[in-house]
C-alpha cells in the first residue's frame, strides 16, 4: 500500500482559488485609483509660493520679489477668469454657467483633486443652462474649465494621477455619446478634449520626469561632494601621518639608543638605574613598533618612506629657489628671534609655505608673493600673501585637486593652531596661520 502526499498550494484556512494576473493587475489598478483620486479627494492643499531665488526674480526690488512669489496664484486666477469668459458668450444663463466653469479652477489652489471631481460634475449641470446647440457634452466653458483643472491638478500632483483623470475623461465621454448620441447637437467634442487633453498631460508628465531626474542628480552631485570632501580630508590626513612617521620614529629610536648606552656612562651604576633604563629603552622600542604597525593601516601599498629626512624650515631656502625658477617672484621676512621649533612644527610650517606658493603658481600665475614668518613667544606665525595674476585674461589658471586648502587646515588643527584664507581687496589671496608652540622649562611669558 503506497501513501500519497497531498501538497496544499494555497495558504492555510485559505479554500480560495489562486487569483488570475489579470484579476491582481485589475485590484492594483483599482488600488491606485483609490489612493489618487477617491482616498482624502478633498484634502485641503495649499498651492505654495513660487520661489524668488532664480536668475531672474532675485534681481527684483524687495517689494517686486514677494509680489512675484504669488506668481503661480496670479496664473490660476487669471485662468478662471478666462473659463469663465469663454462661458459667458452668448449664453442665456450666463451666471450659472460663469461659476460653473471658474469653481472648479479657483478651487485647485486648495483641494487639487477634489477640483477635479467637481468640473466633472459641473460638466453634465451646465448642459441645461446653456443656448449654444453645438458640440457637447462640453459647453465651451466646460470644455476650457475642465481642460485646465486637468493640466493644474497634473502639474500638482504626480503622472499616474494625471492618466486617471485622462482615463476618467474619456469614460464619461464615450458614456455620454454611448447612452444619448448626439443629443440633438451637431456633433460631440470627445475627440477633441481627449487629444488636446493627452497632449497637455504629457507634456506635464515629461516635465514631472525631467525635474524628478534633476532633483536626483543634484541629490547625487551633492552626496557625491560630500564623499569627495570625506576622501580629499582622510587622504590629507593620511599623508600627515606619513610624513610625522619619521619625526616621531627618530624621537624614539633616539630615546631607545640613549637609553641603552646610559648605564655604560655612570661608573658602577646602581642595579635600580640599570633596570629603569632597561624598562626606558623597552617601552620606546615598543612604541616604535606600534607606530610602524599603525602606519601600515594607513599607508598605501605603492608607498615607500622618504629616504631624505622631512624638511624644516631651514629648508625654505632652497623651496623659494625653485619657485622663483618657476616664474613666481617671492620675497621672504623674518621677524622675531629665529630658533629651532619641534620638528612636527618645521615639518607643517614648511607644507604650509609650500602649498600656499603652489596655489599662487596655479591660480594666480605671473602674480607676486610674500612669506611672512614671525617668530613669537607663544609660537610661530605665517602669513603667505599673493597679488591678482597681471594678465588674467592672457593665461589662465592652472585647475588643482582642490586639496590645498583642506591639508592645510588638517596640519593646523593637528597643532591646535589657528588659520584663515581668503581673497584680498586687490583681488590677490592671503594665507595667515598660527601655531602655537610650548615655551621651554624656564622662560617666562
């Protein structure tokens, strides 16, 4: 005896058939018919101010810029009163038919979609109002009404609201012809209101496309700034932590060495001195290691350590040399008493300098410079000043990364130091930084 498994192809407690795609496709239509035209259809929806930031309204005076705000209002009204003019030629009950052709437009300043269902149903009430025995079943006030309450509510709301109502539209129309023909009229304007009607909302719709694409992309420029700023600052960071590497590493590796070579110095040293700076030289041999270990986490994998030691300022010399052979010319002033700073201060001192004079080579090609270097008792201030380029309509600009600005600020913050940068009078740009420095064991401020 074999035994037979059954396999239950619908859900448990459910004895229903399993529905057709058309049956799904159908319920989802209807499902968005309802959350576009029936669900919340006379929700109160204000047409908001046009903005006045433009090309051409932020150039209006102040009282010019907020009338022109209302723009957008001023266009519907002005729409209604066209409607209602249309109606009120050579028609007998012209005040009837006048409200029933400019309600509907006036009303979708506040309840867009409701706006819609009224001019439908002030559409069939106009019919026995009206003397023109034309085309029908829209009165020319109808016809003007309707198709401009579809082309407002198309532009406030989004596409598949706008095929609803053209769907609508055309049922009522094929409706009417359907169950009275002609009605004693000359002819029906079905035809007409449907093509002009479809032209209408597709260019509404491909207008609602195009700007739904350039808000994405201005979301997608944005983010990407966003990220390229994010990379340009951890790159200038990563760089910084290279180029302090070798300072820190010499520090150490100097701390270790003399530590090991101390004992070897005192005659008959106690066992406490030897085991201190045996305990000395052990923890900086460790932080060495550490530090090369955290280096690795952050060094790219083409990048190979500076055989030369980093520069200082005692090297701004040579810096100044090249430039000058590169066309720039440039004077350098010191003030104060010169004296030999920490070397994480020389190292970002001269980038500083060096990257400032790189802009100005860029930027400002053929201008002059100046560097500034005061040396003060709480640190050491830079100021890198350029002029406007001579003939800035005969060279141009070089374009950089865009990565100056940012490593300077990284090296300056690094010290707990302070910088600005901006554009002078003459039009040239100036650099000012201050990085403080800790006064030695001793000296009195």
């Amino acid at each position: 005896m074999t035994e037979t498994t059954h396999v239950q192809s619908t859900p448990p407690g459910d004895g229903a058939k399993p529905r057709s795609p058309e049956y799904r496709l159908a319920v989802d239509a209807l499902r968005g018919l309802r959350q576009d035209l029936i669900h919340d259809a006379f929700a109160y929806r204000l047409l908001p101010r046009m903005r006045v930031d433009g090309p051409l309204t932020s150039r209006l005076p102040g009282r010019l810029r907020e009338l022109a705000a209302w723009t957008p209002h001023a266009v519907v009204c002005a729409a209604a009163l066209i409607a209602l003019a249309i109606a009120t030629v050579d028609q007998g009950m012209a005040l009837m038919l006048g409200l029933l052709a400019a309600v509907p437009v006036l009303l979708t300043l506040a309840r867009p979609v409701g706006a819609f269902w009224v001019s439908m149903a002030a559409t069939p009430l106009a019919i026995p109002f009206g003397d023109d025995w034309g085309d029908w079943p829209w009165l020319p006030g109808s016809f003007a009404c309707h198709l401009t309450v579809l082309t407002i509510v198309a532009v406030r709301t989004r596409p598949r609201t706008a095929a609803w109502m053209w769907a609508l539209t055309a049922a009522y129309g094929i409706l009417a012809e359907t169950l009275f023909g002609t009605a004693g009229r000359y002819g029906t304007n079905t035809g007409p209101m449907l093509v002009v009607s479809a032209f209408v909302l597709l260019a509404v719709t491909v207008w609602h496309i195009r700007r739904h694409a350039e808000q994405e992309v201005t979301a997608q420029q944005t983010v990407t700034a966003h990220e390229r700023s994010r990379r340009t600052l951890l790159e200038e960071r990563t760089t910084i932590a290279r180029e302090l590497h070798d300072v820190v590493a010499h520090h150490m590796s100097v701390v270790a060495i003399q530590a090991e070579a101390a004992p070897y110095r005192v005659d008959n040293p106690p066992p406490e001195l030897e085991k201190a700076f045996a305990t000395i030289r052990e923890n900086a041999v460790a932080a060495l290691t550490e530090l090369r270990r955290v280096l690795g986490v952050v060094r790219a994998e083409d990048y190979e350590a500076p055989d030369a030691p980093q520069p200082t300022l005692a090297d701004l010399e040579a810096l100044l040399a090249n430039v000058r052979e590169a066309g720039l010319g440039v004077e350098k002033v010191v003030t104060g008493a010169v004296r030999e700073l920490p070397q994480g201060v020389e190292l970002s001192a001269y980038r500083i300098v060096q990257e400032a004079l790189s802009n100005t080579l860029r930027h400002a090609p053929g201008a002059s410079a100046r560097v500034e270097i005061g040396y003060v008792l709480g640190g050491l201030g830079l100021r890198i000043v350029n002029g406007p380029p001579p003939n800035p309509s005969l060279i141009k600009p070089s374009p950089g990364a865009g990565h100056g600005i940012t490593g300077m600020r990284e090296r300056v913050t690094m010290l707990n130091g302070e910088m600005t940068a901006g554009r002078t009078d003459d039009g040239g740009y100036e650099v000012a930084v201050f990085l403080p420095v800790a006064l030695p064991d001793g000296v009195d401020a």
